[in-house]
C-alpha cells in the first residue's frame, strides 16, 4: 500500500494529495504526519490539495483532524490550493473547516506560516538545534 | 347526433380522406393559397407567397402520409412525426420572424376550408358519412393548430430563460480594486441561484487573480433576512477554503440591526459600515497605506 509521502522544506512538512482518499491511507498519512512533525520538530505543515477536484465529508473532516493533531503538537497547519468546485461542495455540505486555515496555494501558504510563525525568509540560516 | 366512429369506420374514413389529399392535392394546394393569401393575418411583409407556397405543400405531402396509417386522432404517434416536425420548424421560425401565436396557428386553422371543400366533392354519397369525415378531419385540424401555439409558446419561454441566465451573469461582477483585493457589488435581492452563480465567479476570479481579499458590497441589497445572510455566510466560508478572506461592506443601519435582532453569527467574517472603510482595512490588511502628496507653493 502506498503511503503519501511528505517532503521537509527548512522548517515546515509539505504534503501533496494526489489521490483518492481511502481510510488506511488517511490514517497512514496521520500517523506519519504526526511522527514526522515531533521528529523534525516542524513548525508548520501545509497540506496542498490543487489535485483533488472532488473532495467529500470524509476527507473534509480529515482535514480538520489533521489540523488539529498538528497544532496539538505545536505546528501550524495551512490548507492550500483547494479548487473552487470544491470549496463550493464543502460549504454546501455545511462543513465550514473553520479550525483550519487556509491558503490559495504553496507560496502563499509558506508566507501566511512564515507570518504566524514569525520565522524569515529562507536564505537566513540560523544554526537550528 | 353526433356519431362516434369505431375502428372499421374510422379505417374507411382515414383512408378516404387521405386518398382525397393525394388525388386531389394540387388543388388542395390551391385553394389552401388563396385561403390563405385572402386573410388579413397574412403578413406580406414577413413572407413571401412562394416560401409560403413551398411551406404549404410540404404540409400537405407530410400529412397524407400520416392519414394513409390510419390514425387519425394521436398525433403524438410515430406516424405523425414528420407532421410535427415540419409544423415546429414553422412555429418556430414563424415566432421568430415576429408573427402572433394566432397568426401561426392560422396556417393549420385555414386548411379546413380547402379540405372540406374536397371531401365534399370526393363523391362520397353517403352524406352521413361525409360529416363523420369532416369531423374527424376538423378534430385533427385542431389538434395540429394547438400543437402550433404550443411550440411557439415553447419557444418564448427558451428565449426567456436564456436571457435570464444572461442577467444572472451580468448582475454578479467582480471586480479587482487593487491587486490581490476583489470587489462584489450587489444589486438586488439575493436567492439561491443568484448566491451560486456568485460564489463560483468569486471563487473563480480569486483563483485567477491570486487575491486575498474580497470585498462583498450589500449597500444594493434592499433586505437581509436569514436566507440571504446564509447565501452571504455561505460565499464568505467558501472563499476563505479557497484563500482568500471575505469583508461585507455597505451595511445600512436598519441592516445591522435586523441583523442582530435575528440573531445571525457574524463572528467568522469582518463587516464594515461603507466599501471605503473597507477598502481602507483591506489595503491595511495587506500592508499598504497611502499617503497624500504635499505640493509645495
């Protein structure tokens, strides 16, 4: 069984979607989410979902739940690229998402953690511990 | 009396009428013309006789071919078929060109004096049988008047709605007011249809243009009840998921407080009184100020 992988990115995780969600790769993704995020003691995480054009309530829910393991852990986590047929159906459904922040995509995802976080722009390499 | 035919009857009588439009079809064809080009209703000015002319043959050609099946009173039947399509092609185009319903339906309405005229002289002797056929032949004649008038008034109602759909996308603009700042102003009440076209060209134009914030202006939305502040909420959560965060501005003060005496939760979403005050955030939010140029003397 595939599992999907995560890329470190200085101090964030970036995780792409590109398929179809199923319960094992969901739980799969958390638990590695979560392990990867104590491990490399990231401050941030962006789930990037600009392959998904058809997203359901469970994947929605995953998403919050994501969100919030993350944040329990002390990183921020930010939704990108989420198309608009999407966000459409999502609301649609009544599943706002409102734990769960959210960006248009990669690039503006990283600034929004960078704000939150209060960490500069990459090129300044402080000694990490 | 009136007789009501049964089947053997009713096969005699079709097929006796039928052989009349055959036999007898260039005369038919003849006095249809005159019938038709003595009417007040015929409109010179949008038809010319030999379209008219041509119009009115191919009527007849189609018709005598559904008579021969013996079917005389379901013109929804396949026999019929080419009857029907030859009568919507002229409904319509005839709509088009500007004639009335009545005046369309007078195409069909006209041929009975011709028909009749023919039957009469076919050498059907029988005079009791004679009237049971033109009967028959009026029920029909009827029929395929009304179906004229039904498909005109079909095809007003396509014309209608698609310019409605066309106002629906006119009256939901977006506009970009500032990089990475969109604007929505809404004029008119806010329904359903009306919020999903709106969400979708929002949502679409944030995309595009990579914007971060949406301004929704509601100083042109004369009443906010529940519904409409769902629509409102609604377009607000959906672009937030896209990325983008929403302001409603334009809130008069009768508004506000409708909007409080309902009860609606406006905690998820910033509202400002006027579209410059939210402008002003806005610019702000993003890191902006302006700042006037002092000339010197």
């Amino acid at each position: 069984m595939d599992r999907i992988p995560i890329l470190r990115m200085g101090d964030f995780l970036l995780v792409t979607i590109q398929v179809d969600m199923h319960d094992q790769l969901a739980s799969a993704l958390q638990d590695d989410l979560t392990s990867k995020i104590a491990e490399a003691k990231a401050k941030g995480i962006l789930i990037d979902i600009s392959s998904l054009d058809i997203v359901d309530s469970f994947i929605g829910r995953m998403l919050a739940n994501t969100s919030a393991m993350a944040r329990v852990l002390g990183a921020e986590a930010v939704v990108v690229g989420m198309q608009p047929a999407v966000a459409i159906t999502l609301v649609e459904l009544g599943l706002n998402l409102s734990g769960v922040h959210t960006a248009l995509d990669v690039e503006k995802g990283m600034e929004m953690l960078r704000n939150r976080i209060g960490i500069p722009e990459l090129g300044n390499t402080d000694v990490r511990f | 009396m009136v007789m009501i035919p049964d089947s053997s009857t009713a096969q005699t009588m079709t097929t006796s009428i039928a052989n009349v439009l055959v036999t007898e079809r260039n005369e038919i064809l003849q006095e249809w013309m005159h019938q038709q080009l003595s009417l007040e209703t015929m409109r010179a000015d949008l038809i010319s006789e030999a379209d008219l002319r041509t119009e009115s043959d191919r009527f007849l050609e189609v018709l005598a071919r559904a008579m021969q099946s013996g079917n005389f009173s379901d013109i929804r039947a396949p026999e019929y078929k080419p009857v029907l399509e030859v009568l919507d092609r002229f409904s319509r185009s005839r709509g088009l060109q500007g004639f009335t319903p009545s005046e369309t339906a007078t195409f069909v309405f006209s041929f009975k004096q011709p028909l009749f005229n023919a039957l009469r002289k076919s050498g059907d002797k029988d005079p009791a049988e004679q009237i049971e056929n033109i009967w028959a032949a009026n029920l029909l004649i009827d029929k395929l008047g009304l179906y004229t008038t039904e498909v005109y008034q079909q095809s007003r109602e396509e014309v209608i709605r698609r310019q409605q759909e066309e106002m629906l996308e006119l009256s939901t603009p977006v506009v970009q007011i500032w990089e990475g700042i969109l604007a929505l102003p809404l004029i008119g009440t806010l329904d359903s249809a009306r919020t999903s076209v709106m969400m979708e060209t929002l949502l679409q134009t944030i995309v595009e243009t990579r914007s971060q914030l949406a301004i929704i202006d509601i100083t042109g939305v004369p009443t906010v009840d529940t519904l409409v502040a769902q629509h409102l909420l609604k377009t607000v959560a959906a672009a937030r998921l896209t990325g983008a965060d929403c302001l409603i501005s334009g809130i008069r003060p009768q508004i506000a407080q409708t909007m409080v005496h309902l009860q609606i939760d406006l905690s998820e979403v910033t509202t400002k009184a006027t579209l410059a005050e939210a402008l002003r955030f806005a610019l702000k939010r993003s890191g902006r100020t302006i700042q006037s140029e002092i000339s010197r003397e």
